[in-house]
C-alpha cells in the first residue's frame, strides 16, 4: 500500500498509510492526545477524526482547547441532545442546532412544552447514547435524495432548509449517529462515547424560526458540554455570577436606564445617573481622540434614500434597515452607519495627498432594524451611539495607521480595565464588493499589522462584511465571557462609490 507524508506544527514529518485516520495518528503520537482529540485540521480544513488521509500535508489535532475543536465538540453534542430529544418525543421537528460562545442550543417544534423538570430525562436518554458509543458517519445526498428522506421523516423543518440549499446549487450533507440523521455540513466528533458525560441543560425559551417574528415560534433550549467535570462546575458558578452582574437587573436598580414598551423595544432611556456615565466617558472619549491626531465631526440621524443607494447599504444590509420615510415627496431614511457622512465630509473639499492621512471620528447614533427576538438589553439593540471612525490614507500607510489603531484601541481598552482580548481577522464573505485583488490587498495590509504588533490573531473565514475584511478585538469581562468591541476595517468599496 502507498504511503503519505504527514507534516505536524512542529514541523517534524512522518509516513503513514494511505487511507489512515486523523484519530489513529493521534494515537500514534501518544495515548493521551488521542483521548483529548475532538478533530483535527488538514491543510488548513477542518476534519473529522474518522476522515481517512489520502494525500500528503499538514496536520494539527484538535482538542477540547482549540477554538474550533470546542465549537465542534459542543456542535457534536447539540446533535446528541437532538436525538435524545427525538427518543423520547419521536413527533418533534427539528430546526437548527449550532455552537454558540458559551455552550449550543437546539430549536424545536413540539406541541409538548419542555420545562426544567424535562431535562433529567433528557439528560438521562443523552447519557445512553453516550454508552452506546455510536459512530457518525458522513452522507452525501443529490438535493432530491435528501427532500425525499427528510419528506419521509416528516422533518419539515429540515425541507425547507433543504430548499434554500438547493437553490444555491449546494451539495447536501448530512451526519447519522445509529437511528439518528441531521442536516449537517459537518464535521463531528468520530463517536457520540468521546462526548462524555458532562453536560447540562441550562434553560429554554422561544425563538421564531430563522429569527423571524412572521414564522413559527419554536423552543429553544440551550445547554453546555464539558470534557471533565471540573469545567462544568466553573461553568455553572460563572452563570450565577453572571446572574447577579447581569446589566439589566444592575441598570434598575442603579437607576441607570431603562427600556420600556411605550417608547419601543431596543430603544433606550439613559436616565440622569446613567447619562452622566455616559457624559463623563464621552469626555474622555473626545480628549485621547484630540491627542492621538483625530478631528471630532457630527453628523444627522436621516438622509436621503439616495445617499444609501450610493453607498451600497441600500443593496448589502437592506434587512438591517427600518423602512425609509417619505418627506416632500422625497424618501429619506434613518442611517444605520455613519459611514457615508465622513465620505461626504471628506468630498466637501479638494484634498492633497500632503493632507493625508485624515482621521474623522464621531460619537454617531444609528439605527438598526434587529428582530424583536434577539433584542437584548443594551447588548443587542435598535438605536445606539457608536463610536466610530474612518482615517483617510494613501496605500503606502494603510499598515501604518492601522498598527496605530491598534495602539490607540489597547490604550482605551486598557483605560477601562480591560487588558485580556481575543483578535481575530475576518476574511471574505460569499457576498461581497470591490475585486478578489481588492480584499487579497486589504487582508494583507490587515496581518501585516497584527504581526508588527506581534499580536496573536485567529483567522475568522468569511465573517468579514461586504465592503472589506477586518479585525474583530473579544474582550474578556471578569467572569470570561467573550464580548465583540472593537472593529478595525479596510474600506475599498466607499472611496470608489463615492468617487474620493
């Protein structure tokens, strides 16, 4: 039989047979990474443990302790409880079930209420499955093969999401686990025994079928899966933690802000402690942009429909934008972004390229159509300020100025307390603006800089939005948790629609 050559992080290299697993590589390198393995990344894609190696590349094992090892590990187990679920409740439809931060949730249509007191049993029948040690296997069906079995299922849910996928000309696939099959692109842990035990369902609450208040309401239940025990426990310490600190309950009882249904959902009221907080930041906010070399503008809350055709928002980010306005026969609408203004500002005038760089910066309020669903006290909202920026410069400085973005941002985060952050660098979405030669620039420019700055990052593929990459910095609050904050962004797609 041939052989294949293996190439590890370390750079060190080894033969194997073709046809081999990651899983017994892994066990070839020792017995304790092949019991930790959850997945494995093969030139860059990631991988089963059960996937055979036909050609030679490079490998690295996954653990529990990779960012996508764990979103794998708890997408696996999103799966394990989805079919314990259907053990017990054979009628239930199944919608969706993905890993989020802080563990997974499945939706599903059942005419049975789950309630807290359903978990054990839940839990119980996942625990089976667990024993039963099933592996999964990968199916690769034509869009009509898949229809048909998931029509036979009566996984109507699952038809749907079949519909959209055929639309686009996708391939289907989906993962089996003994009786149990889901749509899914995949890929899974090898078998539901290398889940373990220890999990726990957290809550349930409704959610509309693709976040959209117009469709079925479905339930939603999340929980959490850990390799031991002991990542359990601190798991669930930090959610009572978390319920103590959490900003909603603090913002009432601190008589910060409030959000009440006479003025609307996600639309906030900064009452006068709240709003000399926010006075006091503001301050602060303004002066560090002054001294690091930025011109303070402001701009309007409206303007014409026009100006977001231009911009592209009115073609990209349409579902995010509430309805336009008509006034003197002429549409306006509310502005999501402050973008298009600073272009406006900057076109106001003949510039140099001796001017450059510009840097415009604005605490700018703007509005954002987010479904009732996902609204979440201050985190997920309607209308906020924002505190954005857009810097004008030649090419030859784009890694320049953005190593200095990248100074100026961990000198506030670190003003605030917050000096432990995750980067990651954001490619190419499937819809996107500008030239491929645009975004392979842009991207560029982008690590140049994180690694001037010798600055960890992890690669997010297509999660860039679609006017150019960027990157993303998570911040950590004192329990862990994982919060979006700043974003620094490459924009070819604006200069050109608005002629620059």
């Amino acid at each position: 039989m041939s052989q294949i050559t293996i190439r590890f992080p370390d750079d060190s290299e080894k033969q194997f047979q073709t046809g081999i697993t990651a899983q017994k590589i892994a066990a070839d390198i020792s017995k304790n990474l092949e019991k930790n393995a959850v997945a494995a990344e093969f030139d860059g894609k990631l991988i089963g443990l059960q996937e055979e190696l036909n050609k030679s590349g490079s490998l690295k094992i996954l653990t529990f302790n990779d960012p996508q090892g764990r979103d794998l590990f708890w997408h696996s187990s999103a799966h394990l409880m989805a079919q314990a679920i259907k053990r017990i409740w054979p009628e239930t439809q199944l919608g969706i079930g993905p890993p989020i931060d802080d563990g997974f949730y499945y939706d599903i249509d059942l005419d049975h209420s789950i309630t807290p007191e359903d978990f054990e049993k839940i839990e119980k029948e996942m625990g089976k499955i667990v024993d039963e040690d099933l592996p999964t296997k990968k199916i690769i069906m034509s869009p009509k093969e898949a229809l048909e079995f998931f029509r036979k299922k009566k996984e109507m849910l699952k038809v749907e999401l079949i519909e959209e996928l055929e639309k686009n000309g996708e391939t289907i696939s989906a993962y089996s686990q003994g009786e149990f099959t889901d749509l899914c692109r995949g890929p899974h842990i090898s078998s539901t025994g290398r889940l373990g035990k220890n999990f726990k369902l957290l809550s349930v609450a409704g959610a509309y079928w693709h976040g959209d208040e117009k469709n079925k309401m479905l339930q939603r239940i999340y929980a959490v899966n850990y390799p031991d025990k002991k990542m359990l426990k601190e798991h669930l310490h930090r959610i009572e933690e978390a319920k103590k600190r959490d900003h909603r309950k603090l913002g009432r009882e601190l008589d910060l802000f409030s959000i009440q249904e006479e003025i609307g959902p996600g639309l906030v009221l900064w009452h006068p402690k709240g709003a000399l907080i926010r006075h006091m930041i503001e301050t602060y906010w303004k002066e560090a942009h002054l001294r690091n070399g930025y011109q303070l503008v402001a701009t309007p809350h409206i303007a014409k429909l026009q100006l977001w055709e231009t911009s592209g928002h009115t073609g990209f980010y349409p579902e995010n934008m509430f309805r336009p306005m008509e006034v003197d026969e002429v549409e306006y609408q509310l502005k999501p972004m402050n973008c298009p203004f600073h272009m406006m500002i900057y076109k106001s005038q003949i510039r140099s390229y001796r001017d450059l760089p510009i840097r415009f910066a604005e605490l700018g309020t703007v509005y954002r159509y987010e479904r009732s669903g996902v609204l979440h006290g201050l985190m997920r909202v309607r209308g906020f300020t924002q505190d954005d920026a857009h810097l004008y410069c030649h090419p030859n400085q784009i890694t320049e100025e953005i190593c200095r973005v990248l100074d100026f941002n961990a000198e506030i985060l670190s003003r605030f307390g917050f000096t432990d952050y995750d980067v990651y660098l954001s490619t190419k979405p499937e819809k996107y603006a500008g030239t491929d030669e645009e975004w392979e620039h842009a991207t560029e420019a982008l690590k140049n800089a994180l690694e001037q700055k010798e600055m960890k990052y992890v690669i997010d593929p297509g999660e860039g939005v679609f006017y150019g990459p960027k990157i993303d910095i998570k911040i950590k609050d004192v329990l862990g948790r994982s919060w979006q904050c700043s974003t620094i962004q490459v924009d070819f797609n604006l200069p050109e629609r608005f002629d620059l």
